[in-house]
C-alpha cells in the first residue's frame, strides 16, 4: 500500500530505501531480520545497525553497504509519501506527532489483494472447497479483465 505521513509537530527523520532494493532485499531476507534494522545520521553518513547478533544480520548489514539509503527531516506542516514496497525506518528527533494514512490505487490494488489473500488464510481454505482448475480460471478471468 502506499502511505502519507503528515507531521503535526516536533521533527521526525525518515529513511527509505528504494522499492527495486526492498524487494531484493525482501527476497533475500526474512522480515523479521529486515525489521531488526536501526538507522542514524552520524555526520554525513547513515549508519545501518542491527538489533539482532547472528551470521544472518552480519550478511544483511554487508549487504546494506550496497544499498542506497536516503534521508528526510519533516517538521511540522510537512508530509512525506511513501509509495508501495518503499523501505522505510523513522526516528523522532523530537517530542512529535505524525498521522499516517495508507492507501491503494491502480498501481498496488493486485499486489494489496494478492497480499491480503494470502496472509488472511482465505485462499488456503477455498483451495480446500474448490477445485483448484475453477479457482485458477477465476483468477486467470480476473487478470484478462484488467
């Protein structure tokens, strides 16, 4: 889904990583290693930790050293959008408060549904009531008509 934050006060700091290196490194990694990421501005270099201590991180944090991170204050009144599969990571630099809303369009509504789908466990149980050729076909349907 994509996703603005709007700053209502305080400053946050926002890191993101483009949607093609998330994907890889979504790929490569497991979610929960990737949420183990911790990001800071020391200087003019991002610094990359991770909260976890294993063979696994090691080779995710060698691997961050390839890929590219960008940094964003927002203060108050400012508004940052981040599309679909953007990483991210922010930080409160201050005492703040941000409103985020999520939201789809023709860009990430099958990516939003095949997502939701799967990890709702409704596709799990229809494969255990439908056939999987009606199933497949009504799917196939769904994506000649778009």
């Amino acid at each position: 889904i994509h996703t603005t934050i709007q700053q209502c006060c305080g400053i946050k700091r926002f890191f993101t990583i483009h949607p093609d290196e998330q994907i890889f490194l979504e790929d490569k990694f497991g979610d929960l290693l990737l949420e183990s990421l911790r990001f800071s501005l020391e200087g003019d270099s991002i610094k990359v930790v991770s909260q976890s201590d294993s063979v696994e991180a090691s080779e995710l944090l060698k691997t961050m050293d390839s890929v590219g991170v960008y940094v964003n204050d927002i203060q108050a009144g400012d508004v940052i959008y981040v599309p679909s599969m953007t990483g991210h990571y922010a930080e409160s630099l201050t005492n703040s408060i941000s409103v985020s809303r999520d939201f789809i369009d023709d860009r990430n509504i099958d990516a939003y549904l095949f997502s939701g789908l799967f990890k709702s466990g409704l596709f799990s149980q229809a494969s255990q009531l439908a056939h999987f050729g009606t199933i497949n076909s009504l799917i196939n349907r769904q994506y000649e008509t778009v």
